[in-house]
C-alpha cells in the first residue's frame, strides 16, 4: 500500500482531521496536508513520520506491517496473502529464540516441499501463491 494512503487514512480511521493530527504532533498543518496529497512525502523525516504515528496511536512496527494495510483495504490482499501475513504478525510477538527456531523449521519444511515436487509444484500453485513463497523464501535466506 502506498505510504501516501496509509497517512491519509491512519488519520481518518482515528476520526482526526489534519488540525487535529497538527496540535497533537506538532507537525504543521499544511505540511501534513502535503504529505497526504503526496506533495511532499519525499521530504517527510522519520521524526515528522514518528510525531503522526504517535498521534494516530500507532507504532512503526503497526504502521509498516500488514495488518493496518487490512483494515485500511483489504480489498488488496487475498486470503492465502492475508493467512501469511497474519502467521507473520503472530511470529514478531514471540520470544526472538522461539521466532528463530520456527523460522528455521518453515525454512526446512519450504525445502522438503521443493525438494519433492520441484518446478511441478510452483507451476501448479494458485495464482499469488508461489511469489509469497518465493518472497519468505528469500526473507529467511537472509
């Protein structure tokens, strides 16, 4: 999702207008109306991006994952996107040794599948299926 609509509707989900959001962060109202618009969201600071995201009651970690971009369209994703984002967002709340130790194991299992079925496998996949393997594929090899 576009970081320019995901300000946009962080705000109006909260019910805030942009002078609300301004007194609350301290961000000007017309430099919040430019990033909205995508005026100049190329100019937005992490510090000015901070400010709004505490005003709009939310985290980095919330802003920038999946589970606000459900709520905002999720038109966007379809159910085998919004299953592994949501296995995503329950694996970032576990223990970082426990996180490690099933990532390694989905790892394995991903490699055992591909090892079995090869090529045969990913060109029968559902459509968006195999591109989000491929995607945590290449997120745990690095």
């Amino acid at each position: 999702m576009d970081l320019v609509l995901k300000l946009r509707e962080a705000r109006r989900m909260r019910g805030l207008t942009q002078r609300d959001v301004a007194r609350m962060s301290g961000v000007g109202e017309k430099t919040i109306s430019s990033f909205e618009t995508g005026e100049r969201i190329g100019s937005l600071k992490l510090k000015q991006l901070e400010r709004l995201l505490a005003a709009y009651g939310l985290t980095p970690a919330d802003f920038f994952g999946s589970t606000i971009e459900k709520n905002m369209a999720p038109w966007e994703l379809d159910d085998t996107q919004m299953a592994i984002a949501r296995l995503m967002d329950e694996l970032h709340t576990l223990p970082q040794p426990l996180q490690s130790k099933l990532v390694e194991k989905f790892r394995l299992m991903v490699e055992t599948v591909t090892d079995v079925h090869g090529d045969a496998y990913r060109a029968a996949s559902p459509a968006g299926t195999a591109p989000a393997v491929n995607a945590t594929r290449s997120k745990l090899s690095a």
